[in-house]
C-alpha cells in the first residue's frame, strides 16, 4: 500500500511540474507568435493556465499577407506599363494632335471676328398677306430649342456669319406670343441689351407680317423716356431681332415683392399716361397695356411689348388681353386710342385694390385717386377720359414739378466741348 501511495504522489508531482513547463511555454510562444497556434501545439491539455487567460483579453497583431502586397506591386507595374503604352501612341500620331488644335484655333477666331451688322429699318423678303392675328390671348406653350439654354458665352445663331452672333446670351428672360426675350451683351462694346427674336416661319404661318412691320417702325423711330428705346433691328436668315433697352423688373412681378404706397402708384400711372399720350399724340394705339408689358428701371417706367400697336385712328380689330379689354372692343365695335384709357384704369384699380374690377362697376370714394380711376373706366368712351384729361388732374402736379426737376438737372449737368 505504502508502495503505491508513493507511485501516486510521485505521478501527481510529476504532472503538476509538467503543468507548469507547459504554461510557460504557452506563456513564452504568445508573445512570440499568435496564440492560436499555441492551442493546435497542445491539443491533449485541458487544464486553462491563468497566465494565458490573462493574455487572450490583450490586442493581437493580425499577420501581414505578403501575397497581397506583391499582387498590388504587381497591378501597379500594369497601371504604369498602360500609361506608358497610350504616351507612345500619342507620340507616334502627331497629326491628330495638330488637326485638333487647328480645329480649336478656328473655333476661337470664328467666335472673335464678329462684323458689325446695319441696322434695317424694313422688310422687303415679306409676303405681303392681307390677314392679321384676330386675338393676342393664345394660349401657345413655351417653345423650347437646341439654344434656349440659361448660360452665358452662347450663340445667338447656329449659322457662324450671322450678324446676331455679335452677341451672346447672359440669360433666358421669358417669352411672349411669337417671340424669345434674352440678355445679352455686345462682344464689341461691352453693352448689355435685350434681345427679342422672331421666327421667320411663324411670322409666315401665323400671317402677322404687318403687325411685325409696324412693331419694327414704331420701336425704331419713336423716342420717349417712357418707351422701352430701339437700338436697331437685325434681319437674319431665320429669324428677325430687335436690339431693346433692358429694364430691371416688370411691373408684374414688382408688386409681387413689395406692396405700393399710394405715392407710388400715382407716379407709376403718371409716367403711363406720359408714355401713352406720347403715342396717342402720333397716332398711334397700343391695344396691350397691362403689368406684365411695363418695366421699371431706377424708379422710371418704360412702355413696352408694342407688338399689337396699330397706326390709325379708328378700327375695330378684336385684340387685346381678356380683363383689360375695353368694352368696346370686347363688344367687337369701332374704337378709338381711348381703349388704352380703359385699360390704364384697370392698372390703376389693381395695383389699389389687388384685383381686376368688372366692367361698369363704379367705385365708392370721394378721393382723388378714386375719381380719376372711375373716369378712366366708363363703358362709355365719349364720358371717358382721356390720357391728356387725366395728366391735367391736380392729383399729378406734384409729379409734373418733379419731372421738370429732374429734366433742369439734367440739362445743367450736361458738358458741351469748346
């Protein structure tokens, strides 16, 4: 017994010294290499050691993978060869390189050498057909081409002699019936200018070739300072262009952002009126007025949009826009320029009361502003006032005292050469 109790005692001795042997070297190869490798070396051992419990919560280092970092020398070495490769058919091709360089060259100087167009004053490729457009409320969608894009530095035309690409569109302003409206500048002063451009086919398909014709005369010969100004007219293969005065903002989308005090509104009608007689004076109609045909430009209004304007002194053509219509002519009678009078005192009645006011509604009120504007909207145009009877009103006199005011500075600050 005492014999086997000794073997017993020696065996455990014996175990725990190995034990022990193994935890160092456990302890031993986890610091040199990974700790999984440790498990695979000793697979019999169960007993965990505290030493390397302590060790597996410690950040191990991943292997690197030298596999990897040669296969991406290696793709890097192709990269290079490619580039090389592509460098040499540059080199060994000189001719594309120069015809492309050429191509630009002539890109640039068709672009600089610009000729100065002249200005004509008429149309003589016209038919000359006796219809007219009946109606100016059309309702035709935007038209968009190849060259309605809003950047800057882009012909006018597609054709490299014409005169129009003298200028080069800043922006897409809107469009009216038969036409496109941009801002341009002139490349060969450095002006900024509207541009209005016309289709030739819809000129002919449409059959408005006199209306076209008296839009061009009265823009190019009439001078006021409240007409939008002409700066000359450009008749190209496809299209006909007037050079226009540019305005800041229209009248529409004026009262939109801010609201008009009272003086405001009487020195916006006061300078209609003004820009209205002129034309009156000369025998002609503008058949059109309404916010969206009126511009401001520093605190001055400009007429424009003479597109249905008309020389003479009675007619009875249907045209206009439906809420500023007068009765007359929605009643498809004779009329005469006071037409215009009915429609400045629709102006008038929006920009006082926000709204369109119906026909021979009259207005409570014993002011001023009020009288003048049920003057300007009797159905009847015999009692209706005309544009030099309404300049009379007292309710202008300040206004006149400022126009002569602004016309005396003007003339004082002008400096004549000796």
């Amino acid at each position: 017994m005492e014999f086997h109790v000794q073997i017993i005692q020696n065996s455990c001795m014996t175990s725990r010294v190995t034990q022990k042997k193994n935890c160092q070297f456990i302890r031993h190869h986890h610091q040199s290499s990974d700790f999984s490798n440790s498990k695979n070396i000793f697979p019999q051992m169960q007993i965990p050691c505290n030493d390397t419990i302590n060790n597996q919560n410690q950040f191990v280092k991943p292997k690197i993978n030298i596999q990897y970092e040669n296969q991406l020398e290696k793709n890097r070495e192709k990269i290079q060869e490619i580039k090389l490769l592509i460098l040499n058919s540059r080199n060994q091709n000189p001719l594309q390189i120069q015809k492309s360089q050429v191509k630009q060259q002539n890109i640039k100087e068709q672009k600089m050498m610009i000729e100065l167009p002249k200005p004509i004053r008429n149309i003589s490729n016209f038919s000359h057909d006796s219809r007219q457009s009946t109606t100016t409320n059309q309702t035709t969608p935007l038209r968009s081409s190849s060259n309605d894009k809003q950047f800057s530095y882009m012909q006018m035309s597609k054709n490299h002699n014409s005169p129009l690409n003298k200028f080069k569109k800043i922006k897409y302003l809107g469009r009216g019936n038969i036409s496109d409206v941009y801002s341009v500048i002139d490349t060969t002063t450095g002006m900024i200018a509207a541009l209005k451009t016309i289709q030739k086919s819809l000129i002919t398909s449409k059959g408005i070739q006199e209306l076209i014709k008296t839009e061009i005369i009265i823009q190019s010969f009439i001078s006021h300072q409240n007409i939008l100004k002409c700066y000359g007219v450009i008749n190209d293969e496809k299209q006909i262009a007037l050079v226009l005065e540019l305005g800041d903002i229209t009248l529409f989308n004026y009262k939109k952002e801010k609201k008009l005090h009272e003086k405001q509104i009487i020195d916006i009608i006061y300078q209609v009126l003004k820009g209205v007689n002129f034309l009156h004076q000369n025998g002609i109609i503008h058949r059109d007025i309404k916010p969206e045909n009126i511009l401001l430009q520093n605190g001055i209004v400009k007429l424009a949009d003479l597109g249905i304007c008309v020389k003479t002194t009675e007619t009875n053509q249907y045209c206009g826009t439906p809420g500023y219509m007068a009765p007359e002519i929605i009643e498809k009678q004779k009329y005469d320029n006071k037409v215009d009078c009915y429609s400045i005192g629709v102006l008038l009645n929006e920009l006082v009361f926000g709204k369109l006011p119906k026909i021979g509604q009259r207005i409570n009120g014993d002011t001023q502003l009020i009288n003048l504007m049920n003057h300007l909207l009797e159905v009847n145009p015999k009692n209706r006032f005309s544009c030099k009877q309404a300049l009379e009103q007292d309710i202008f006199k300040l206004c006149e005292r400022k126009a002569i005011k602004q016309s005396q500075m003007i003339k004082n600050t002008i400096l004549w050469d000796c």
